[in-house]
C-alpha cells in the first residue's frame, strides 16, 4: 500500500473506519473522517502509508477500514499510485 485518502464529500461521519482501524482513523470536528499521521495534524488529504501515526497496524486491516465505509469515501493506492480501492 502507497498512500490513502479519504474523500470529505464523501464523508458522512459513519465512524466505521474508526471502529475498525482506530489507530489508523479518527472524526474531526466536522464529524469527518480523517487520517491519523506521524508528524502533522491528522487529515483527509493523501497520506503516504510510511507517514501514518501507526506503523504497526497492516495493510489488510486498512483495507477492512475502507471497505467498511458505507459511501467509499476512503481511497487506497499501491506504490505505483494505482488505486487499489474502491
């Protein structure tokens, strides 16, 4: 996995990649879902996988996170930039 990102039109608040991935992903004020990362404030913009918060958390289970987004609003890629999901 290269990168994700999460579309905030998209977005309802469903909170369901949190539940999955709660290291991975956490509603901002907005209730929108965002990236939880390393060094900057978390996001919705592209995150390359390697400046994640949690390095320990698999690519499986953010794949699960995605998948578990009732409007597909999370975007995964590979290294390439391929999109890998939805």
């Amino acid at each position: 996995m290269g990168k994700l990102m999460v579309d905030r039109a998209l977005c309802i608040g469903a909170a369901s990649c949190v539940a999955v991935a709660p290291t991975g992903f956490e509603l901002d004020a907005e209730n929108k879902a965002v990236i939880r990362r390393k060094v900057s404030p978390p996001s919705s913009d592209a995150t390359l996988r390697k400046d994640m918060e949690d390095q320990t958390i698999d690519d499986e289970t953010l794949l699960l996170a995605a998948k578990s987004c009732p409007t597909a609003a999370i975007s995964i890629f590979d290294e390439e930039g391929n999109q890998i999901y939805p």
